[in-house]
C-alpha cells in the first residue's frame, strides 16, 4: 500500500531543502575543508598549537561560555518578568530585547567601548569605585557578548512560560507545596530544555562574534585576541591555508560542544516525559 503525507509535496520540498542545505551549509564547509587538506600534518598542528592561537581560542571560548550563562540566567529573569507580571511600560521592554537583533554589530560594538572604556561614563565609574577594567579586557568581551546574546534566550524560553499550564503549580501549591518547590519541580524541569536550547544559540553566536567585539576587545595578543580577529589577520597576510586551518579548528571544536549540549537538551526532554 502506498504511503500517503499529510503534506502534499513532499518529493519536491525535500529535494529543494537537500539543494539549499547542501548549497549553502555543505560546499563551503567542504571547501573549508580541501583548502585544509593543503597543509600535511606537522604544519596543520603548528599553525594551531602556536601560543598565539592558542590563547585566541582560549579568550573565544571562554568568553562565549561565561557570556551565555549570564545570558541564560539574565534572560530567563526577563522572560519570567514579562510573561507573569503586567506592568507600564512593558511592550516597550519587549520591543527593546530585539534591539540588539536590528542593531548593527558594528555599532553596538562603538557604543560598548565608549562606555566602558577608562575615562567612560560607565567604564570610568568601575575603575574609580571598584578598580574594575571592563574595556580592552576579556571582562569586555564577556559584556559584548551578553549585550548580543541575551534576545535568544528570552526569546527562546518565553514562549515555552507562555503555553505552560498553571494548573499544575495551583495543584501543587494546593497539596501544600512552597513557592520554591513549585518553581524546583515543577515549573524548571519544564523549561529547561528550551534554556539550553537558548543557552546553545547564545554560545554559537558568541563563539563567532566579531563586530561587536573588536572595538571593545583592544585585541591585544594573548589578552583579548579573539579567533575571528586571528583568522582576518591571517587573510590580511595571504596565509589562506592558516586561515582555514584555525577555522576548520574552530569549527569542529563548536560543532562538538553544541553536539553535546543537543544530547544533554535531548536527555532532559526524555526524562522529563518519563517523569
């Protein structure tokens, strides 16, 4: 008996998204990848084991890292904040988290470092009340990235506080459960696969910034030197093949990080619903 789709189409939809997906995701990974295959080993492992690579990806990772858990936590405040509560002013709130999405990179970038430099207005009143250096720092870097990664996780853990079903935290509340309790057992596990999902874009992005970090990072080496920034200085060189190297490398470290976090956000999923 012949399969029939509630989709009409299906042959020629899935055709054009086999196109699209090798056309625009699959050949320029796999260009990436020939122009590597350039180098033989020994140049491969000294072109990214050099000290200066090396702490470019340590600054990229790290920075990304810690920016998506402040964005987690961050965002989700926000996202609870403007689901559960009514108060003035908050379609304008809700308008203002997708700034950074409109926001030129660039420009966001501008206006970071001019607040937070030295003699900024934010940036002066950390150094003078708490000796804090946000600008030309990897403490800059992380504040960047926050600024331009904390629209996903709202975005992303907003809906899923929306659909949530309030009967379970009256039922709860009914058979004598606190507050912390409810939120603990019942509202967390519930949401927190969408915060990783968040936590996943929120890290992408970062790991791959560079408008806005360039201009707050100072780039200095071995300080706040980021991976994209290496890879542009070695186009600028005409070094193609170190380019490629550090961005294959850089693209299989993400791509194994965001691997395991979809696993852990799967895990999550299935005990949630075995529970």
């Amino acid at each position: 008996m012949r399969q029939s789709y509630i989709m009409p189409g299906f042959r020629p939809t899935l055709g054009f998204t086999l196109f699209y997906l090798g056309l625009v995701v699959l050949i320029p990974l796999s260009t990436l990848v020939f122009t590597s295959l350039q180098l033989n080993w020994a140049q491969y492992l000294a072109i990214i084991t050099h000290d200066r690579v090396m702490a470019s990806f340590r600054v990229s990772f790290v920075t990304a890292l810690l920016a998506s858990c402040v964005a987690s936590v961050f965002g989700f405040i926000i996202a609870w904040v403007l689901v559960r509560y009514p108060f003035p002013g908050k379609r304008v709130l809700d308008a203002l988290i997708d700034l950074p999405f409109a926001l030129p990179t660039a420009v966001a970038g501008i206006v970071l470092a001019t607040l937070y430099q030295p003699s900024g207005i934010i940036g002066k009143l950390l150094m003078d009340s708490f000796g804090v250096q946000v600008a030309y720092k990897p403490l800059g870097i992380v504040v960047a990235l926050i600024f331009i990664s904390l629209p996903f996780v709202v975005r992303t853990v907003e809906p899923v506080l929306q659909e949530f079903d309030s009967s379970m935290e009256e039922a709860a509340s009914s058979l004598g459960a606190s507050r912390l309790q409810v939120f603990v057992s019942i509202i967390f596990p519930n949401i927190f696969p969408a915060l990783l999902t968040g936590f996943a874009l929120a890290f992408a992005r970062g790991v791959g910034e560079y408008g806005s970090v360039i201009f707050i990072a100072g780039n200095l080496p071995y300080v706040s030197e980021i991976v994209p920034l290496m890879i542009i200085t070695k186009l600028e060189q005409y070094d193609i093949p170190g380019a490629t190297a550090i961005a294959l490398t850089m693209l299989v470290i993400s791509f194994f990080l965001l691997l395991v976090i979809n696993l852990l956000q799967h895990w999550v999923r299935k005990r949630s619903g075995q529970l």
